[in-house]
C-alpha cells in the first residue's frame, strides 16, 4: 500500500503477556496513522485482535517445547521490507528480516528490582516513562453480540474461578461464598447477576459457583465464545473477581474494576493493570511459596490461606473506591 508503514509486532506467547504487551501496539497506532500492521503469534491469540483497525493480517505461529516455532514465522514475513519490527518475544527473529529499525525485548528482572510485564513492554520502546495500558480493539459487531448475551438488567458480577494449575486456583465454594454476599440481600450489588468467564477446563469450578445464585441470574460463559467476546462481555461488569489467569488480564484490560487473587504468583509481575486494578492475597509472600514449591508445580493447593473475608473486604473496598463512575 502506498505511503504505508509496515510494523511487524510479534507478540509472547502467552494470552496474558499477550494482553499485557497489547497498550504498546495501541500506541504504535495512535502515533504512527499510516501504519499498517502485522501480527505474529501463537494461533490462540488471533481473536485477541481480530478487530483491530489497519490489521492487515495475524500470522499463525506453531508452538513447539520451548514456545512458538519461528522458522514458519519467518517465512511468511521474511519477504518484506518493515518499517519496524518489534518482538515481544525476544527472540532472534528481527535478526533476520529486513528493517529500518528494530526493537527486541529484553527482560530486566532482577532480585532488586521486579518491573511489571507493562512496563517492561514500555521500556522497549523508551515508553518507561509513560507505560501504555493494555488495551483491544472492538468492533460494533463484537458489542453488538455482547449485549445479545448480557442484555441490561442489573448490575453484573464477573467471576474467573477457574485456572491452569490448581496451586493458583481459590476454592470454588469460597468464589460462590463472595457472590452470595455482594449479590444478596443487603449486599451492594444486591438483585444483580453473575457472569462467570473460564475455559473448558473450568466447568467444574463454574458449576460450583453458579449453584450460589438462581438459574435466570447467571450467565455462564464457561468454554464459551472467544477471548475477545468475552472482553467486550467484561466491559459491562461492575466488578471482576478472578484467580491469576489471562482472563483477568482481559478484565482490568476492558476497564471494570478488578480483583487478581494471588498466592504463588507475582503480583508485582503480572498483577493487573489499571487504576482501578487491585491485587489480594494472603498472609504468605511470593517468596514463601517459591521456598516451598521451587518449581512451582506441585499438585498442591497453595490458595488456602485467602480467607473469605479478605477478598470480600477487598471488593467492597474497590466497589466504594470506583463508584462515582459505576454508580
């Protein structure tokens, strides 16, 4: 296309660093208007931006052991003369494609200083001083088919009870113990519903929590839909409680006021983003459970220490803090 700015943005592999490194492709686009872009990653992301303007194609990479396969990357974009090409991945790739100018990211953790996956996406670009928040295009389409499955009657609780590795994941009957509470009487999202997101291997953990509530006052969205579907669902919640997955990074994406429930994991890393993002857990730091579980892999439940009243505190915190714009 004449007078256009290829970028060529691959991105991580996974959907939460994928969501995270996103705000960087938003502001590529606001400040470049002829730029066209193209976008390589593992097949799953492609809903993740199927609706992004001057898109002009999303490049299906394999995964293989150690991530996505970049030899079948490389030859389809390996014919181009790129504006820019950035590479979330780090990877070697941009080594070996023809560019005015290349940015490969370069991960800066150390054990004094633990920057989040946004503003080490930032930093890449010489944004550090200005992290852009993540963020995803859709179309009228897209929210369109969202109002079709929430409709308007209420104020709507998002849950992600679900997760990858059960040493993440918060007891369901405690998930469904919270619902109750803030969408039961004299609670503060009293006579509202409940929109529970996951993937298939979630059902269980949404069966529990459904059961808090009556059948016409859930929509479960359980192995449903796609990613980006369900991020046009979110925007319409008025609070998003969730285990560390990438469904919560798509939630504090949308903008609803999120709660990440963490344990063995890093909020400091991969909390969520936003001003109206918060992160919770329970008496134990991070490095108490690395001590315990090294690998981090154990088939052991390390949520237990999250009370209830934690959480619930939590929410209504962050319910009473973002009011003024929900209310």
């Amino acid at each position: 296309m004449s007078g256009a700015f290829p970028i060529l943005v691959i991105v991580p592999d996974s959907v939460g660093d994928a969501v995270l490194w996103s705000g960087v492709i938003k502001r590529l686009y606001d400040e470049i208007p002829n730029a066209r872009f193209t976008i390589a990653g593992d097949s799953k992301l492609d809903a993740l931006f199927r609706d992004m303007p001057r898109l002009d194609r999303f490049v299906r990479g394999r995964r293989g052991r150690k991530g996505l396969k970049l030899l079948p990357v490389w030859s389809q974009v390996r014919g181009r003369r790129w504006g820019l090409v950035v590479d979330g991945r780090g990877s070697s790739l941009p080594g070996f494609l023809s560019a005015k100018k290349r940015v490969v990211y370069q991960r800066t953790v150390t054990p004094e200083h633990v920057p989040h996956v946004v503003e080490d996406a930032a930093r890449a670009l010489k944004l550090e001083d200005d992290p852009p928040a993540p963020y995803l295009f859709v179309s009228s389409e897209t929210e369109q088919r969202a109002d079709e499955l929430l409709g308007h009657d209420g104020p709507i609780l998002a849950l992600g009870p679900g997760a990858d590795w059960v040493g993440k994941t918060w007891p369901a009957e405690r998930f469904n113990e919270v619902t109750a509470r803030l969408l039961g009487p004299d609670g503060p999202l009293e006579g509202g519903r409940l929109l529970i997101v996951g993937g298939e291997g979630d059902r269980d953990a949404a069966h529990t929590v459904r059961a808090a509530l009556p059948r016409e006052r859930v929509i479960d969205l359980t192995g449903k839909g796609d990613l980006l579907t369900t991020f046009a669902c979110l925007k319409r919640a008025r609070l998003f409680i969730g285990n560390d997955t990438p469904l919560m990074h798509v939630a504090a994406a949308a903008g609803v006021p999120t709660l990440g429930l963490f344990g063995p994991s890093d909020e400091r890393r991969r909390g969520p983003w936003g001003p109206d993002a918060r992160a919770v857990r329970g008496p134990r730091a991070y490095e108490h459970f690395l001590a315990a579980d090294p690998t981090l892999s154990q088939a052991l439940n390390h949520m237990l220490d999250l009370p209830v009243e934690t959480v619930l505190n939590a929410a209504l915190t962050l319910l009473a803090d973002t009011e003024p714009r929900g209310g």
